[in-house]
C-alpha cells in the first residue's frame, strides 16, 4: 500500500523524493504495546528491508523483515505510516 501511494506521488511530481516512516510492534518484548518507529527501505516479495535505529549496537540499522512478520508487527502497531514528500 504505502508502495503505491510513493509511486503514484513519483508519478505527478518527478523527481520527488519520498520516505515512509513506519512503527512496528517490538519484537524484543513480550509486551506488544511496545513500539518502534523505523525507515521503510524497500520490498521485495519474500521481506521488507527497514532501517531500525534500535540495531545499532549489532552494528548495522537497515535489515530484512520475513514479510509475513512485518505485516504482523505494522498491524499491532495499528499500521502507522507516515510519507515525507520532498519535492
């Protein structure tokens, strides 16, 4: 969806730059009311490449979601997204 929504942007104004951030549910708790705001990178049809500030300290922030986990994770966190639209 949110795939659609920045193409359909790249497609009235070219040459924008669009980002989506995202919240998903932690996967490091057992609380799902835990939430983290990452960078959608990009998808594939398998996963979702995310930069997740909170990897930081296993040295490298943009990893690989299993797609089915990632929509899982957006839903508890009531599938927030937010594009910036620079133009």
């Amino acid at each position: 969806m949110v795939h659609k929504i920045a193409s359909k942007i790249r497609d009235t104004r070219p040459g924008a730059s669009v980002t989506s951030i995202i919240t998903l549910q932690t996967e490091k708790s057992h609380r799902e009311n835990i939430w983290h705001t990452n960078m959608l990178l990009s998808a594939t049809e398998d996963e979702v490449i995310v930069h997740d500030p909170t990897d930081q300290l296993q040295g490298a922030a943009e990893r690989p979601l299993d797609r089915e986990d990632f929509y899982k994770r957006w839903a508890v966190a009531l599938n927030r997204a937010h594009l910036i639209i620079a133009a």
